[in-house]
C-alpha cells in the first residue's frame, strides 16, 4: 500500500504505510475493504486540509492539497491560494491576546469575511470548518468555541448531526497535525545523509 504522500528514504516503510491508511480513511472513508458514513465533503476536507498546510507552511502538504482541491472544485491555483492566504493571515490572529473592542471588531470582520468567502465558493460551513480546525490545531478555545458553535447551527439547520461532522473534522487535524510534522522534516532529515 505504500502512499506517495508519506513516502522517503528514511521514513519506515510499514509506519508510511500506516500514514497511507489513516489517509484514506480520513480523506475518503475506507480502509480499502470497509465503507462508513461520512458528513464532510471532500471538498471541504480539502480546504480544512489546505487550511492547516497553509498554517503549519509545510510545502509538501500545500501542494498536494491544492492540486487535490483544484481537480475537485474546478478553480484556478491562483484563486485558490489568494482565498486560503487571506483566511489563514485572517485566523493567526490569537483573539484571546487582545482587547476586548479588537475582539469584537475581529469576530465582525470575520463573520464579514467567512460570508464573502461562502459566497464564492457555495458552502457557507467551509470557512467555519477551516476556523474551527486551525483553532483545534493550536488549542485554541475562543476559536473552538466562536466557530464550534457557527459549525454546530449551521449542520443541525441542515439536519446533519454536527457532533459527527466536528468529530470528523477532528480526524483531519490529527491526521494533517502528523503529516505536516513529518513531511516538514523531511528534507532536513536527508541532509544528515548527505555528504
């Protein structure tokens, strides 16, 4: 089963092979010989995806992402990179580090910019999931919280169980936390090997 995605020289095979897996049944819901319900799309997995390799700034990730999410949606490289630049320069604000106006302006311009953004690409849920996850990603319990509950309304309007859709979205900051860890250090690995 070896996966291109986790693939080098000194990364063990058969843990590669495990990264593969939890690949495919994070992104695609298989196992190869099982099926089960998802609630996200790929597309939105995608752009959670996307998200966190734009904030972890792990190339690797990136690219693979933004290839996968321009097949999916039919939307340039360009367009996309600017949308996901601008929302994740939008969540590396830490809002619990500032005062109380900023976070009310913050959380405007945000809700602002999330409908711009729903807008353009037609799922309002998919700038929430990409906030939520990042705010997962570094523990952060005002972004949990903010943009848990936006996730939460707008599945249960949808008549989606959220509790499985952000336990589904937390399958995808696990997964992207370990492959960002380990395809970042790839490449300063191999220099250890290199004369």
């Amino acid at each position: 089963m070896s996966s291109k995605v986790f693939k080098d020289r000194v990364f063990p095979k058969h843990i590669s092979d495990l990264m593969g897996l939890m690949h495919m049944m994070v992104f695609e819901g298989t196992d190869g010989a099982e099926r089960w319900d998802t609630f996200l799309t790929n597309q939105q997995k995608e752009c959670v995806a996307l998200g966190l390799a734009q904030y972890y700034q792990c190339e690797h990730c990136i690219e693979h992402h933004t290839k996968v999410l321009c097949r999916l949606s039919n939307v340039e490289q360009e367009e996309l990179s600017k949308n996901m630049n601008s929302i994740t320069l939008f969540l590396r604000t830490e809002v619990s580090r500032i005062g109380e106006s900023e976070k009310v302006r913050w959380m405007q311009a945000w809700q602002e910019f999330a409908l711009k953004i729903a807008l353009k690409w037609g799922d309002k849920a998919t700038p929430y999931l990409i906030a939520l996850a990042i705010g997962m990603a570094r523990d952060d319990e005002f972004l949990i919280q903010f943009c848990g509950r936006e996730v939460k309304k707008i599945f249960d309007e949808d008549g989606v169980n959220s509790r499985s859709v952000i336990g589904e979205l937390e399958s995808v900051v696990i997964f992207m936390k370990a492959a960002a860890s380990k395809n970042r250090i790839v490449p300063k690995v191999e220099q250890i090997f290199t004369p």
